[in-house]
C-alpha cells in the first residue's frame, strides 16, 4: 500500500514558513533582514550559499527574473488580493499606479512610482513563492554591494564596464565565474552598467507588508476573474467543458498551424533578422542535422517576429484566424494574472489543424464535431493553490466537466531538463494528501512527438509549496521514496477533483484513491529543472529548444485524447 511520504527532514522549512506568516500577521512593515537567518538556515536548493560570504549568482538571476525591475528601486513590497483590499488599507486605487511585470513569472504588480510596490496574489502559494524570492534577492544584492565597494576609490562601475579591461576589472571584485556577469549583462542589456553601479551605491533593506490573505478574499478574487469570463462567453453555464491547464501558446498554435501556413514569411524575416543561430538551426532541421521538429521551430520564430514592428501585422492576422477557428481569449485585466481561452468545438477547421494531430489526418474528420456543444477552457497555468481554486469554482458553475487536463513544468530528480513525467501517484506538500489516480494519458501518447527529451510514465510526484521551500534532506526522503517529479500545482487540482468526484470537501494527510472518475483525468509535466545537479536551475540558463519540443510533444498528447473522447462521446449520445 502506498503511503505518505514522511515530513520529519522538513523541520526548517517549517520553521522558515512559521516565521515570515507569524511576522507577516503584524499590521506593520516587515523588514526583510529579519527573515534572512531563517531563510539561509533552511539550506534551500534554489539557494544553497545563501550564508557564503561569495554571491550566489544562481540564486540571485532567478530572483532577478521572478520580480519586476522596479524592485531595485523599492522600499516597500505590499502584498494584497485585490483592488478593494488596497483601497481599504490607505493605499488607494492601484491600478492607477504604473503596471509593471517580471520576465519569468506571472504576478501582477503595480509600481507607484517612487518607493512602492505593490503585488496583487492569487493565493497563500504566491507568500510562499514571493517571500522566499524577496530575501534571496535581498541577500545577493548586498554581498554584490559589498564586492563592488572594493571599486570605491577607482572608476565608477558603469565607466569600467565599457571597456574589455574594466570589465575584467569588476568581474575580479565579485570574484564569480566569468559566465554569471556574461548572464547578467544579458539579462539587463542597455541597464546592465547602471544597474551594477546602483548595487554598488545603494544596499537593500526592503519591507514588506500583508494587507489580507484570508481564504474569503481569495475566493473573491477567483469569483471575479470567473464571473469576468462567464459574461464573454454566453451559454457557458450549460455547455459541458474539458478543462486543461497549460500556457497561453502551445494549445492554439497547434490547432490554428499559423506558423506553418506562413512559413515563408517567418523565414524570410529570419533571412532579414541575421540572426545566425536560428538561421543555423534551420538549416541543420532541414538537413537532418538537429531532432528539432519543424513545426516547432516555426512556432519559436512566429513568436520572435511577433515581438517586432513588422509582426504586428501578424498578431492581428492570427487573432482574426483564431475567431475563425472558435477560439476566444479572455485576458485577465483586473485579477491575477491567468489568461483564459475558450475554444468551440463546433467551430473547429480540422483543415487548418497541426498536421501531427491526429484529428487532421482524419478523412472525416471535417464537420465531425458540428453538432457539439462542448468547449475547451485553458487557462494558463495558476501557481500552487491557486489551482485548487480556481478549478473548484469552475466545476460548480458549468454545464459540467468532461476532463481535466493538467500540463506544467516542473523539477525532475532522475531524468534532464527536456524530458517529460506523467505521473499516477501525487504527494501534496498543501493537504499531506497521496493521490493515486489512472492518468489517461501513457508514454505512447507523447513519445511519436517528441525528439529531445524521454518520456516517463508512470512516475511519482510532490507537489511542493514553493520552488525555494526545498533542501537536499527534503529531496532525498522523497527520492527514497520513489519521488521524482517535483512540481506545484497537480495536488491542489487534485484535491479539487476530489471534490468533483466525492459529496465532501478533500481530506487531510490521506491515501486518497481518484480510481473510477467518471471524467478523464490527465497530468503531464516536462522538467525544467535538475535540483540535484548544484546549479542546474532555470536562474543559471534558460529552458530553450529542449522545453519547446516537451512542451509540444505533451500539447498534441493532450489535444488529441480531446478529440477522441469528444469524438467518443457524440457516438454515444448522437443528436
């Protein structure tokens, strides 16, 4: 018999939690440097010289990509679920303020301009997740600050750094690997020297406050984002639903095939671009050199031409294909930051489909769902609890559920970054909960699509509170036990399809068995991180072709388990 999986090694991770959720009660600013003892005591993966006197430049790169840029001229973090909740507290309307985001994680912030910020949250997963960020960030800032004050008596940083010399010269006062400056100047670009030179002028000493984390606000929150959904889709309430959780991009691009259909353009945009990696990587697809899949190649660069001046015209080209083909998106305008598109099988061109979907190669496959009635509804995937929320609130408002679908990075302890994990057992970190569950969706689903990573069925995963609220100890109980997908939100879903299935609310530190739904239940992750191997997060490098091909690889696995079972199910039930 499966059983929880022990917690006794996670006492310092329970002590951090303690610790910042009992200062955060006070209705007063925290300082930050309260929290850094505790945080460096947990011994985190994601920061493990975190009391090293040398930056942990890993660290810091991951924080830097999970906050917006205006925190490195903030006093004050404020945290609260939504307009109301500021307005009660003094602080006004924010979203009159200036909307500012971060590149690697969706949260939405609003900068006042001077010396606030303030964080909209979904759920207590975004503390968790926030928190832990703040000092880790905090942390490195002030042992760079401290390095680049060897600098004082010389140059300013932002003058050294313009020649190869003076570059060399700060990479010596840092004393870090040479690739960790070469990563920062990346990432700040045109900013990067008057960055360093504010690091150098100006140690952090950050605040934060909670305004509300009731689980009532929470539920507003997600009440409000729904409701903003159900008036943009009439009849939703009645129509039954398959429900996936994924990204804004794979689903839609494989059943519009945008990029393929204007293939020549995104080339001659790269012939034009110069850029000689892309152009090379091409070459080696067509010439059999590199495993890429066209297809998704195509759908990288479709995304890059969007960004400039003259995919533009592109974006509206492709928004006017999407309605063509049923497809409504919903964005998130005054809520947490979670798209929404709903999708019309009935409207669906099977014709313009991604020619790897099963469904496209299907001779009857033309006006074979002309008669349903049924929506896809992807959201972009919800942090930790978020999820749990946010599918409980629609399981009690539509028509009804025909599937849950569940796809998402997450942290692999036995495979590489690029493989993907589908599991049938899941620890929850939230509920202490181990859900056994038949995954309908196998290896033989994914593997034909993918051409980097391997395919793990069958696997065991934990659902953690929060990618730092991890250490080695933590990690190893769970790699004894079999553990080896680590990720954030299948265990709250989990718990809601629970809810879904049985007349009460999910339980507390059970083995639960999902077995005999009466829906299809489908988890599937691709590793975006090696925790084990020291380093190897996405702070020290970027996910790249090798995310992109799981990614798709798991979209079509996903896609065409939907058509089958729409396809199914109007056999059954025909009109």
């Amino acid at each position: 018999m499966e059983r929880t999986v022990p917690t006794t090694e996670s006492e310092s991770i329970d002590l951090y939690q303690r610790t910042y959720y009992s200062l955060l009660r006070s209705t007063g600013e925290v300082r930050i440097r309260t929290l850094e003892e505790v945080h460096a005591g947990m011994n985190s993966l994601l920061h493990p010289a975190a009391r090293a006197p040398e930056p942990d430049m890993s660290a810091f790169i991951y924080g830097l990509l999970r906050l917006p840029p205006e925190i490195a001229d903030a006093r004050l973090v404020v945290m609260g679920q939504g307009k109301a909740v500021f307005n009660a507290t003094g602080f006004g309307n924010v979203q009159e303020w200036q909307p500012v985001g971060a590149a690697a994680r969706r949260r939405r912030y609003y900068y006042d301009g001077n010396e606030i910020l303030a964080c909209v949250i979904s759920s207590r997963s975004d503390i968790d997740d926030l928190i832990p960020i703040l000092i880790a960030y905090q942390l490195e800032w002030n042992k760079i600050h401290q390095r680049l004050q060897r600098l004082s008596a010389q140059a300013s940083v932002a003058e050294l750094c313009r020649t190869a010399d003076g570059y060399q010269t700060v990479l010596d006062a840092l004393d870090i690997p040479e690739e960790d400056l070469d990563r920062l100047s990346v990432i700040w670009d045109e900013a990067f020297a008057s960055n360093l030179e504010k690091i150098q002028r100006n140690p952090r000493d950050l605040r934060v406050r909670l305004l509300s984390s009731s689980l009532t606000e929470y539920r507003r929150a997600t009440r409000a984002w729904w409701d903003q959904i159900v008036r943009a889709v009439p009849g939703l309430r009645e129509r039954p639903v398959y429900f996936v959780s994924s990204n804004t991009h794979s689903l839609l691009n494989l059943i519009t095939a945008q990029a393929v259909s204007i293939q020549e353009q995104l080339l001659s945009y790269l012939e034009l671009s110069g850029n000689k990696g892309l152009l090379n990587e091409w070459q080696d697809i067509q010439s059999g050199r590199s495993a890429t899949d066209p297809q998704n190649f195509l759908y990288y660069v479709q995304k890059k031409y969007q960004q400039t001046a003259d995919g533009q015209k592109q974006v509206q080209e492709q928004n006017f294909r999407e309605r063509d083909c049923g497809i409504l998106r919903i964005p998130s305008e005054n809520f947490f930051d979670v798209e929404a598109q709903v999708v019309d099988l009935s409207r669906l061109e099977c014709a313009q489909l991604d020619p790897r979907l099963q469904l496209a190669a299907t001779p009857e496959a033309r006006g074979l769902f002309r008669n349903s009635q049924a929506l896809i509804l992807n959201v972009d995937y919800p942090l930790g609890l978020g999820a749990y929320q946010i599918l409980s609130e629609i399981a009690e408002t539509v028509g009804s559920v025909l599937g849950v679908y569940v796809m998402g990075k997450a942290a692999t302890l036995n495979g590489v970054v690029g493989d993907v994990m589908i599991p049938n057992v899941v620890h929850d970190e939230h509920s202490h909960n181990t859900f056994l569950f038949a995954n309908c969706i196998s290896a033989g689903d994914v593997t034909p699509f993918i051409s980097i990573g391997t395919v793990l069925d069958n696997q065991k995963a934990v659902t953690v509170q929060g990618t730092f609220l991890q250490n080695a100890r933590y990690m190893d109980v769970f790699y004894r036990e079999g553990y080896t997908d680590i990720e954030m939100e299948a265990g709250p879903y989990l718990s809601a399809v629970y809810e879904m299935y049985r007349p009460q609310r999910h339980p507390v530190n059970e083995i639960v068995n999902l077995y005999g739904l009466g829906f299809d239940l489908g988890v599937i992750h691709y590793a975006s991180d090696t925790p084990l191997s020291k380093g190897k997060n996405l702070g020290a490098r970027s996910l790249s072709y090798a995310g992109m091909d799981a990614t798709y690889a798991a979209s079509i696995a996903i896609l065409n388990r939907i058509f089958k079972a729409e396809k199914e199910r109007l056999q059954r039930t025909p009109n």
